[in-house]
C-alpha cells in the first residue's frame, strides 16, 4: 500500500513539474518570417517606409483576432515581433502604426517613430466607423492603450530626444571647425598675437645710423666745424 502512494505522489510530483515548466517557456504564435525577410523588413521600419494598406473589413477582423499576440509582445517588450506582425497582417489602424512607432522607438530610430506616431494620430482622430480607429471608450479593442492621448505623450518624448541629438551635433561640429587666428598687423615690427614687439638691435651697435650710410658734410657743415 505504501509503495502505491509513494508512486502516486512521484506522478502528481512530475504532472505538477511539467505543468509549471510548461507555463515556464509559454510561447506567443506568430507568423514565421525568414530571417533575410526579417532583416529587410526591420530596415524599412527603422527608415521609416513601412505603410499599412489594407482597410477591408477581412483585415480589421484579422487585426481583431491578433489583438491578444500582439499586447503580449507589446508587454513583454519584444519590438522586433510586434514590428514584424503588425506589418504582415497590414491593416491600416491607428493601433497598429502606434505599434509600429514604439517599436522603431525602441530600436534606435526615433525619426521614423515620429513619423508612424503621425500616422496613428491623423487616424485616431479621423471620423467614421470605416477610418481604421480603434474606440478607446473600449480599452479592450485598443489593448489597453488610450488613443490619441498616448501618441502625443509619444511625440513628445520623441521631440525631446530630437532636439538633444540636433544639440549634440552642432557641439560637434564647433569642435570640428578650426579656430582662426588673430590677424597680425604688418607695421614694420614683429607681431605675436597681435602685439607689435621692436626688432632686437644687435649687441656692440648703436641704433642711429652707420657712418658708412651717412652723406658727405656740406660746406656749412665743414666751415662750423
């Protein structure tokens, strides 16, 4: 009898070890991209060219049935994923190029993610049940996040990272650029930096004019003499 339990806690033990492990390396599903296509694609989300074209109404069901996937890669962080299905399924939505804006963000191209915040903000703005706006009085189909209000608290980071970068590069610049000197006066004296400074006159020589460069004695000269 007591080997009996003893196996049957050895089962409950393992049942109860897989399911925690299984819940351990939960995985999302999402669409299998080859790496060389993966690559391409992040390239133009980083460059800014991505667009979502497809406003029919398949798409907005096929955006509606990946809204789950797509707020657990958005929470655990995975930029590049979310990137990466938002852009295959390709439906226009203010939702999707908020996406697509933080995920450029996040992966070091603030101006393309300024770009894609413009996107989602002239849709979550725009009127009509067709215009590809998620209604955020229903958080759930905007996955929690609150549109426009959200893009504008993007934007406004994004700015603030713009502006310091265009700081930065005129810092560099000044430093890059040469100083120029301060003109010298050419006055028949040697200059430094600006300050006229007399010749030297040699040692054992006077300043006044040699006898060899005098002129000749006019007779005035010789009869004071």
């Amino acid at each position: 009898m007591s080997n009996t339990i003893v196996k049957h806690q050895i089962i409950l033990v393992a049942f109860i070890s897989t399911m925690l492990a299984s819940c351990a390396v939960e995985t999302v599903e999402t669409y299998y991209i080859p790496p060389a296509m993966q690559n391409h694609l992040l390239n133009q989300l980083k460059q800014g060219t991505i667009e979502l074209t497809c406003q029919s109404r398949e798409c907005a069901g096929k955006f509606n049935a990946n809204l789950s996937t797509m707020k657990e890669l958005y929470v655990r962080r995975d930029w590049s994923r979310l990137a990466l299905q938002v852009i295959l399924i390709n439906t226009r939505s203010d939702l999707g190029y908020y996406y697509l804006g933080r995920a450029a963000e996040e992966l070091g191209a603030p101006e393309a993610a300024y770009d894609y915040y413009k996107k989602s903000f002239t849709i979550a703005t725009s009127s009509g049940l067709d215009s590809g706006k998620c209604y955020s009085v229903d958080l759930n189909q905007c996955n929690g996040i609150l549109l426009p209000s959200a893009i504008l608290s993007r934007i406004g980071k994004i700015l603030t990272i713009l502006l310091q970068q265009i700081a930065q590069q005129k810092v560099a610049q000044q430093r890059a650029t040469p100083q120029r000197a301060t003109p010298q006066k050419k006055d028949g004296n040697a200059t430094v930096t600006g300050l006229a400074v007399p010749h030297p006159t040699p040692k054992g020589r006077s300043s006044a004019p040699s006898r060899r460069n005098r002129l000749p004695p006019t007779d005035e000269e010789i009869l004071n003499y």
